[in-house]
C-alpha cells in the first residue's frame, strides 16, 4: 500500500501551490458532466470503477471511521459505494445524473441496503439541505468536474456541522514521474472522461483548508488523493 500520512503542510509544498492557474482550462458545466456520464453509466463499474476501488474503499473505511451516523455521498453514481458503508451509518446520496442515479437504486434495492436513505439527483454547488444537516460528507471523484470547486467545498462545509467530517477523493495532477506522463497522454480524451488533468490541489482548497487536512496518496501509482477536513 503507497499512502502518505500527515498534514498538507507535511506532505506538500503548500506556497508553490500559489503560483498555479486559478482552474483547469476547460471547466466543465453541469450539461458537460450529465453528458459525460450519461455516456459513461453502462460501463462505469468495469473500467473507472476498477480503477478507483483502492480509494474508494479508503474513503468509506474513514467514514465508517468517523463519529456521527448522518452521511452525505457527493457523486453518488452507480452506488458502487454504498454496499461498504457500516449499517449504523445513515446514507443520503446525490448525483447530478440521472442515468447513474438509476443504477444506483437498482444496487439499493437489489441488495437490500437498508440504511441508504435517499438517492437524489442534485447539484452539489447549491444543495437543498439544512445547514449542519450532516455528520460526515463525502465526495468521490467529483472534484475536477465540478464547474465551481471552491463552491463544492463551501456548500459542504455548509451542510455537515461544526466537528464534523469532510472527505474527498480525486485525482489531482502530478507534478513529476509516470502519473505526470499519464495525464499528458490522457489530456485529448478529459472532456469525454468528464474529468481534468490540469486540476490542482488549490483550485478547490485555501491554503488554511490544506495546511490543516490530512492528505493520504492512493493506488494505483498515487493517481488519487484522499483529504480530510474537520469542519
């Protein structure tokens, strides 16, 4: 297992992040992302859904961590998730495409989860839910395509309460070795991938929200990061 543990400033050059573009050169709107993943949702499982395993199940294992039994999953899609969730936690899910929302409440109903509480096709700039409505939120691999980062990151500090837990895994660009050639390789193709080479740890993060996170590096080849905030 190749995980990095610390802080942000333990792990990264935080001031260096500062010198960086304010966002990836193409941000993707919220048609964009539907459309990517309306293409994506009858093959999601068996090739990003392989791919991302080690993270996700890293992410869920630090909900399922976490004190609180109220869950918020940002990025819900097919519900790949949502079998690894511990039964005394209470899930709400939220997607902006409809197509992933409806595999995922197949998975719901097909194995009898119990403790999945809603499926909702929202936007997770702008939610519909009460301030300090949550225990834990999480968001998967949602990051980089979002059109307004920063704004995801702020509605989640809205919606989970003060003490609380905030934790997002995404891919966010290498600045050196294979992964690096990788992105450049993959960069024709992000806009069909809905997702973004060219995306930093500081188009979504201040720099107090890094110096304070706990960053840990996933496999395969560090290709996603999990942060973790307390609100």
């Amino acid at each position: 297992m190749s995980e990095i543990y610390g802080t942000a400033a333990e792990t990264l050059n935080v001031g260096s992040l500062s010198s960086r573009a304010t966002g990836p050169k193409r941000p993707m709107d919220a048609d964009a992302v539907r459309t990517a993943y309306r293409r994506w949702a009858g093959l999601y499982d068996f090739g990003f859904g392989l791919i991302s395993g080690h993270a996700r199940r890293s992410a869920v294992a630090a909900v399922n961590a976490a004190p609180g039994p109220k869950v918020l999953e940002v990025g819900v899609g097919t519900g790949l998730a949502l079998p690894l969730y511990a039964a005394d936690k209470r899930v709400t899910g939220i997607d902006l495409s409809t197509n992933m929302l409806g595999l995922a409440r197949e998975r719901v109903a097909g194995m009898k989860l119990r403790n999945i509480e809603a499926l909702l096709e929202m936007d997770a700039q702008a939610t519909n839910f009460e301030t300090g409505q949550f225990d834990i939120a999480v968001a998967m691999f949602v990051a980089s395509v979002v059109p307004n980062p920063q704004a995801l990151v702020a509605e989640l500090k809205r919606v989970v309460r003060p003490g609380g837990t905030i934790l997002f895994v995404n891919h966010f660009a290498a600045e050196r070795g294979p992964v690096w050639w990788v992105e450049r390789a993959m960069a024709p193709a992000s806009s069909l991938l809905g997702w973004h080479p060219d995306f930093h740890l500081n188009h979504m993060f201040a720099e107090t929200d890094l110096k304070s996170a706990t960053i840990r590096s996933m496999r395969p080849m560090s290709l996603f990061r999990l942060i973790q905030l307390q609100n």
